[in-house]
C-alpha cells in the first residue's frame, strides 16, 4: 500500500485504517461496518500485493463524527 498522507491524521480523531482479509467480501463488510458507524471515505475496491495472502483495503474514519449509538 502506499505510505500514509500526513493531512489523514493531521488532527485527533483522524485514523487510517489498513485491513486484510481472505477475500473482497469480508473486507468490504467490515468497512461497511466501519462507515455505518463513523464518517468514513469508502472504496469499492481491493488490492491484492504479490506474493501476499488474500487482498488489502484502505478506509479513512472520522472519530469525531458518529453516528448512530
């Protein structure tokens, strides 16, 4: 993955969250997951790096603006 942009966790409440799973499903779950509860950038698409099991996604949340319970 490309290395982390510092304006994504200039401030308190900013993370970036890099996941790993066996397949494009259970990523894209897990950031739904993600984005149901924080505000989160989303993305449709995995990558896969060579010689690496499974796929990778990258998703950017906002602490500081919840939603829900």
């Amino acid at each position: 993955m490309n290395p982390i942009n510092e304006t994504h966790v200039s401030e308190p409440g900013l993370l970036v969250v890099d996941v790993a799973a066996a397949d494009d499903a259970t990523v894209l779950v897990f950031q739904q997951l993600l984005a149901d509860r924080w505000a989160t950038a989303t993305t449709e698409q995995t990558t896969r790096d060579v010689d690496q099991p499974g796929v990778r996604l990258r998703c950017y949340l906002d602490l500081r603006q919840a939603f829900g319970s």
